[in-house]
C-alpha cells in the first residue's frame, strides 16, 4: 500500500511538472482593467490642488497625467473599489469631473491585433512587427541607412533609419516612444517614415530629396514589449532602479526626465522612485538615453536644424523651454511662426486643433526633457514635443482606427513646418 502511494505520489509530481513546463514563465499574465473607469478632474484653484494631490495616500488611483498647477484638467484612472470613495471626495473638495471611459478593458480591447498581420496603419504592431518592417525597408531602398545605435537596458536593439537622397542636405530628426505607453507615437513616426519613402504625394517626397530625415522609431523597446504583453500602463523603461516599496522593488526611469538640461530643475513626484515620473538619481543614467545622445552627437555640428519627439496627447507643439514659465529661447518668436504653420497645415486634414507654445507655459514646468538637451546643448535651432491626438477622450488608449488619421494630419503639418523653418532660415 505504502509503494502504490508512492508511485501515485509520483506520478502526481510527474504529472505536473509536465503542465508547468507548458506554461511559458517568461511572460505574466497581461493586467486587465475591466471595469476601471477614466475620469477628467477640472481643478480651479491652488487649494483644490493640494487636496487633488493627496487623495492618492489613501484611495489608489492612477494618474495620467503629471500634477502641475491649477486652472487645468487631470485625467485619473480609478478601479471598482474606489470610484464610489473617488467621486464623493471630489464633491466634498467641490471639484468637478466627468466620466471618460466607463470601462477601459473595453477600451483596450478596440486596440487589439493579431501577431500575424501585416504591418499597416490601421492596426498598432508589437517591437518585431515593427522592426521587420523597417528591415524590408531598408533592405529595398538604397537611400536608407539603417543601423542600430545602441541596446536597452534588456538588451533590445535601439534602430535608426536616415533617408538621404542627396549631398548636403540638412537634416531633421524624430523620436518616437520613449514613454513606452504611448503608442500611438511610433505608429505616427513610421507612418510619416513611409510617406517619405513611399508616398507619391508631389509636396512629401520633394521633402524626402531636399532634406534628409533621421528617425528613430523607438527609443524605449523594453518599456513598449512590456506594454503588449504585462501592464499597458507602463511609462518608463525597464531597468530596476535600485529603491523598494511595499509592493516590492521599483523599476524604472522616466526617460524624457533624465536628459542633462536642467535636471530636476522642476516637475511633479521626479524624486519618487516609484512613481511613473521619476527622472532618476543623475543625469544621463540610462543606457537608452546614452545611445541617442551619442547618435545624435555622432553628426556634424549644424546638420541636424529641427529636433522632434513625438508624444501624447493633448495635440500641443511644445517649444522650449520646459523647466521655467517666464524665460524663454532666443528665437522663441522664430520657433512660434514655425509651430503655427504646423497647427495649419494640420488642422486642414480632420480639424484636429494643435495648441502651441513654450511647455512651462502650456503644459507644465518639467525638466530634463529631449526637446530641451537638442536645443540647449546641442543648438538645435528648432525642437519641440508634439503631443499627439487627441484631446483627453481617449488619452493615451487612442483606438488604432485613428492611426491613420493621426498620420496624415502629422504628414500635412510637417509639410507647412518645413516650408516655414526654410522661409524662416532655419536650414541655412
């Protein structure tokens, strides 16, 4: 009796070892967020931000957006076990609010794919998708070079692609995702990327021969895979930085909080190590970071004459600086005639109406920006954020039958922004 309990015993053991062997340890269930609930929070004066600013201590929310100043709206994300406790203190501080999105699973669900199709605009692709289709690309046109720049904290290929067709053009870079949540970034940059390439629009591919094109589709690759396949939420990049909390060790920097132009100058929760925005212990501490930096120091000085980085949302063209509301850049007046013509030229598509600006101004004082190291250390006459679609419906969760739309209004605006930067002698 004692021998056959054993063998069952074992056979138990057997049994599921062979079930755990078919689950893949590598990569956690996906978090869900049915029933969670999207508000917009309108915060009218000093006193109601400071209360807004402590409800997170004791209900748990997620905020979307960083904390700046009063007279705006917050956009706050909130589970089923607190949106009862959530609404009641906002009407006890007497803020108002709206309801975004009643479920954000369902919302989610709008962005779904399948691995198996093809890369297009109408559809948001996981890192191989996209990488492969770079790959095809660089592989059948002669005046792409293509190369990787460096490797994340994870070890993924950080990629570039500059498009030249002829000497001594002057050159205008774009980033895209380096908040890893931010989706609909990379599918606007290699949508415009393929226009460029592809497109037989008169206006778009005098711009692919007149002037060269440095791109950088993904600047957070670990921060992205991690979005498909863990926590849609996330926003930093991957590498464990050192502190712990109760829910264990805290992982991340905020990429766009960690270039050394006015480091921790300002911003909202920078020095929390656990929060989505914290910038890091020092400057230029992560990998990702350094390989852009030294790619794009790798040019000769006066090349590249406009400086990108494609965001969400908000539709803003956010121009320097970010760490002050009262200085501004030299040819501030120059670089506001340039946002404006891109506002034009974008409206004109959808009617999707970009606002413009410095970001301390507009937005909220932050430092440590991209926008800010390209046109501070580098001179970079022209840089700016451009903050993508849309307005707050739909946030950073833009259903991907939006892409297109995104890409085209993005395509006619760089149009105008090119004509004007060259009427404005930025290219000189």
């Amino acid at each position: 009796m004692k021998a056959t309990l054993q063998l069952v015993a074992l056979l138990l053991l057997c049994v599921a070892a062979i079930a755990l062997a078919r689950v893949p340890h590598s990569k956690p269930m996906a978090a869900r967020y049915d029933n969670f609930k999207v508000y917009k929070a309108f915060i009218s004066d000093k006193q109601q931000l400071e209360e807004f600013k402590k409800i997170h201590h004791h209900l748990q929310i997620y905020a979307l957006n960083e904390i700046g100043g009063a007279n705006r709206s917050y956009d706050v994300i909130v589970g089923p076990a607190h949106q009862k406790s959530f609404e009641e203190t906002l009407k006890f501080l007497e803020i108002a609010y709206e309801l975004l999105v009643e479920d954000l699973q369902a919302l989610l669900d709008q962005t779904a794919y399948d691995d198996d199709d093809d890369m297009d605009w109408v559809n948001y692709h996981p890192l191989n998708k996209i990488y492969d289709w770079l790959d095809e690309q660089c592989a059948a046109h002669d005046f792409l070079d293509c190369q990787v720049i460096g490797h994340s904290h994870e070890g993924r290929e950080i990629r570039s692609i500059k498009l030249s067709k002829r000497e001594g053009n002057k050159a205008i870079f774009i980033e895209g995702n380096i908040h890893a949540m931010e989706w609909i970034s990379s599918a606007t940059v290699t949508f415009v990327l393929n226009q460029l390439i592809n497109s037989d629009d008169e206006t778009v591919q005098r711009l692919s021969e007149e002037y060269d094109w440095i791109i950088v589709p993904m600047v957070n690759p670990d921060g992205f895979v991690y979005t498909h396949e863990v926590e849609r939420l996330w926003r930093k990049n991957r590498r464990p930085n050192g502190y712990r909390n109760i829910t264990g060790d805290c992982i991340g920097i905020d990429m766009n909080r960690n270039f050394d132009s006015h480091w921790e100058a300002a911003g909202w929760n920078i020095e929390d190590p656990c929060d989505h925005w914290f910038g890091g212990d020092e400057p230029n501490s992560e990998v990702e970071i350094l390989s852009l930096q030294e790619f794009v120091n790798s040019f000769e000085p006066d090349y590249i004459r406009a400086y990108m980085a494609f965001h969400a949302y908000g539709q803003y063209v956010l121009l320097p600086y970010g760490h002050t509301n009262t200085e501004f850049p030299p040819n501030y007046d120059q670089m506001m005639r340039i946002a404006e013509a891109f506002a034009a030229g974008a409206v004109e598509a959808y009617g999707s109406e970009f606002t413009y600006g410095a970001s301390g101004l507009l937005n909220y004082v932050v430092s440590g920006s991209a926008k800010d190291w390209a046109y501070g250390v580098k001179n970079i006459p022209f840089t700016c954020t451009v903050e993508l679609r849309d307005k707050g419906t739909y946030g950073f969760f833009l259903p991907s039958n939006q892409i297109t739309e995104v890409g085209i209004e993005v395509t006619e605006g760089l149009k105008s922004l090119v004509a004007k930067a060259q009427e404005e002698g930025i290219f000189d």
